[in-house]
C-alpha cells in the first residue's frame, strides 16, 4: 500500500528530497514555513528579516539536504539552520538594541525576602486583562528583541516554540542545565516587564 | 543544605519546575514555597509568563507570503514540483 505523501514521516520526505523529488521536499516547506516563520519573527522582531530568514533556511535545507545523517531527528536539524538564518539576519540590527531588562530582575531585601506584595508579585499574571491585546503584542515582541541573545534563543525554542529542554539543548550544542539556565533568566525578566505593565493603563 | 529563602528559591525555580532537583533541595524549596504568600504570588506569575509571551507573539504566514517563498525556492532551484 503507497503511504499518502502528507503522512510520510519527515526522515522519509527528506530522503526523498535528496534523492531529487521536487514534490516531497515542497511537502517539507509546506509541513514547516509556518514553524519557521514564527521562530524568525520571534528571533528578529522583524517580518521583514522573518521573510528572509525564512527564504534562506529552505534555501539551505535544500542544499544541504544529501548531508542529513538522521543522526538528530529532522525537525531538530532544521531549527537549527532556521535559528542560524534567524540570527545572521538579526546580527544587522544588534547594534541599535534598546537597553537590557536587567532592571525587570525580581528584587530582594538584605533576609532574601521579595520586595513587594503578593498581589504585586502577581500582577504579571493579569496582564491581558489589563493592557490592550494589541499592545501587549507589540511590547512583548519588544520586550524579547531587548533580551540577550544567548538567553533570548533559548527561551523562544523552549518556551514559545514550546521544544523539550533537550531538544533545545541539542539544537543549540549546549548542556541541558545552560538551557534552563539561560530559559531562566529570560522569564525573570519579562516576568517582571509584564509585572511593570500591567501596572499602567494605557 | 541552608534554609531556603525566597532569593536562594527564586534561583532554583526552573531546576524545581522542571523536575531536576535532587529529593532533599526539592523538599526544601517545597516547605519554604508553602509557609511563603510572596512566592506562591511570584511563582504563579512565573509560571504564567511563557504563555503570555506565546500567545502575544504568535504570527501565521499569509496565503501571499506561502506563495512568494514557493516561488523564490522554484526559481532558485530551477524547477518545480510539476516537472517530476
């Protein structure tokens, strides 16, 4: 029995792909342009870049096709090429980043005890209920681009892109605990940017 | 090891979250986090803000824009799936 082509697994597609069917590595862009799309948006903060970066990740997907091993599986392999492309576009625009988010950081007294009260340190959770939905969107896209690189890549392959631990670990050629630790910092401080906003009504 | 305090807590939450902890560190971030309003407070909005920031930053691509990247890799190749 001939397996539908929109059910083949991705390995199979890819090899297929390599092997020169034109259909089955269209069946690849189809499966994922959405995927990379939204993973460049996040990592540029630009439709634009997200557009090029998008073009040269098929791009190089498709020239690189012959050398996927199957050693990671093909999704992993190909976030990796797309947050590269993502970055290589977004490397023009480093230069004019706002400043950090250190000051989002939660605070402590000299005990180690949080400053503020609960429902201050709850507020973050509310947000949507308080700041325009549309708002919301274009400061939150600000607030990732303000992020470091190193911590802004691994928060949207982990929490936005919502990748296992490990598979962002493998992605990005890092132990597990440097994930976690940079996914970490990254929700320490847009916590505390959400907190912030939700504190003034536009 | 040393009492948790909300500073020491707040540097283990993700290691906590995710399950990595060793049994006793757990404990004793699970008994500091109970007997704690202010971290029960910072966790929930901890917790929440990865979906906030999922749910505000997601973007589709457009019918138009599908188009265009099948069109520039076509042309980059230098033939399309109707050939084979």
């Amino acid at each position: 029995m001939v397996v539908p082509a929109t059910e083949t697994n991705d390995e199979t597609l890819a090899a297929r792909a390599a092997a020169g069917d034109a259909a089955a590595f269209e069946l690849i862009v189809t499966r994922y342009q959405g995927r990379v799309y939204r993973l460049a948006c996040r990592l540029t903060g630009s439709e634009a870049d997200a557009m090029d970066a998008l073009q040269d990740t098929f791009l190089q997907v498709y020239r690189h096709l012959a050398s996927f091993r199957g050693e990671s599986r093909f999704g992993t392999w190909l976030y990796r090429i797309a947050t590269n492309a993502a970055l290589m576009h977004n490397r023009v625009r480093a230069r004019q980043r706002a400043e950090s988010l250190d000051a989002f950081l939660p605070g402590f007294d000299a005990a180690g005890v949080h400053l503020g009260t609960p429902a201050e340190l709850q507020s973050a959770a509310s947000v949507e209920e308080i700041v325009d939905r549309r708002l919301l969107a274009e400061k939150a896209m600000a607030a990732i681009e303000r992020l470091p690189e190193t911590n802004r890549v691994a928060f949207v392959l982990r929490d936005l892109e919502e990748m296992s631990t490990s598979d962002v670990a493998e992605v990005l050629g890092i132990e597990p605990a440097a994930v976690r630790q940079r996914v970490h910092r990254a929700r320490l401080m847009l916590r505390g940017y959400l907190s912030d906003l939700a504190r003034v009504k536009p | 090891m040393n009492e948790i305090r909300c500073a020491s807590g707040v540097d283990l939450l993700m290691d906590y979250l995710e399950g990595v902890l060793s049994a006793d560190v757990y404990a004793a971030v699970e008994a500091h986090v109970a007997g704690c309003p202010r971290c029960i407070a910072f966790i929930a909005s901890y917790r929440e803000t990865p979906r906030i920031m999922r749910e505000a930053t997601s973007v589709g691509l457009a019918a138009g824009q599908q188009a265009s990247l099948l069109s520039f890799l076509r042309a980059q190749r230098g033939f399309s799936a109707d050939d084979n």
